[in-house]
C-alpha cells in the first residue's frame, strides 16, 4: 500500500512539475526588453520632449503600461556625468511610447538613463540611450 501512494504521488509530483514548466516558458525574459528612441537628435535648450519605445525584443512590438521609475539624463559620453539634468514624465504617449521633458543646457551627447518594471515579469529593464543635442 505505502508503494502505491509513492508512486501515485510522484505521479502527480512529475505532472505539477510538467505543468508548471510549461507556463513559466511561455512569460518573456526581462532581457527580451529593451527601450529605443524616437528620434537621435534634439534641439538644445528649454523643455524639449524626449519620445522612447519599450519594446519587447521577441516579438517586436511596444510595451504598453511599464512603470518607469528610474530616470537620468547627463552628459557622460562626452565625459561630463557630473552635467545632469532634470527630466520628467509627460502624459499622453501612445501605448508602449513614453515621454519625457528636460532641459538640454549646451549641445552635446547626453545618456538618458532609464529602469522600468514591465507586468508580469520580474526583474527590472535597464537601458542607457545617447540623445545628441544640436545648436
């Protein structure tokens, strides 16, 4: 009798784990994320609106509803991550597209750096993009 109900449970055992096996292998790794931008260039000066896409990698399409919680624009690739600036959300992109307001001081390279938890995925994405700013 105890040989049945080990077997009977490692039975089920094989089965849960098939199962849930399965499921896990069709949600997206984070690394299957990535943010792009709209547009390279910018004009330097006052409140300049920054477009990006989060895309998922494996099926090519934005991401809709992405909570973006870290944020950073500086002059690093030109050697000057001390020149930051501030940025901040603006309302009313299209689903998957998020935007940003900032003030790009001179002309240059700037990094903008971003962290975004998507739902249903664990794990944050994180990307640096470099926007140039022309005079």
């Amino acid at each position: 009798m105890k040989t049945f109900n080990f077997a009977q449970a490692f039975q089920v055992a094989l089965i849960a784990a098939a199962i849930g096996g399965a499921s896990t292998a069709a949600l997206a790794d984070i690394k299957d994320y990535r943010f792009e931008l709209v547009d390279q260039t910018v004009q330097a000066g006052p409140d300049k609106v920054i477009s990006i896409r989060l895309m998922n990698t494996k099926t090519g399409k934005p991401v809709p509803d992405a909570v973006i919680f870290a944020t950073r624009l500086d002059m690093a690739p030109d050697g000057m991550q001390e020149m930051a600036t501030k940025i901040a959300p603006v309302p009313g992109a299209e689903p998957g597209s998020y935007k940003f307001k900032a003030t790009f001081g001179m002309a240059g390279r700037w990094q903008l750096s971003l962290g975004a938890k998507v739902q249903g995925e664990t794990g944050t994405v994180e990307n640096k993009l470099v926007i140039t700013a022309q005079k």
